[in-house]
C-alpha cells in the first residue's frame, strides 16, 4: 500500500517498486489479500483482466498511507 499512495500502478509497477519478480507470489501474499481486506480497488473493478488495468488505495487504505506517512 505504501508503494501506491496516491498514485495508480499495474502489478508490474508495485513489484518493481518493492523488489519483488515473482507475479503469483505477489498476487497471492500481497495485492490480493490487500484487495479482500479493502485497501486496494481495480480502476476497472468490471474487467479485471482489462489491459490498462491499474490499482490505488481505497478511502480505507489512504486512511492507513496517511497514519503511516505522519
């Protein structure tokens, strides 16, 4: 989440932020269980596979990014 912040990034975008190269390990430890939990949303929530497919912080994860960048 703190990769994000205010800003919108594909799933290569994040991992390359934190360091990460393997996709599934990403999806599975940390961008869906983000998702499930609320603090992340898709910009096309309806397509999840759309090629322009972007992800930021729902009101509840820029709530977190805030309390943890004060």
């Amino acid at each position: 989440m703190l990769t994000i912040g205010g800003s919108q990034m594909s799933v290569r975008e994040m991992m390359s932020a934190i360091g990460l190269k393997h996709r599934e390990n990403f999806l599975a430890n940390y961008l869906n269980p983000a998702i499930c939990e609320g603090y992340i949303r898709l910009l096309y929530p309806d397509s999840p596979r759309h090629p322009r497919q972007r992800y930021l912080l729902t009101a509840k994860g820029m709530i977190l990014y805030n309390a943890h960048n004060d």
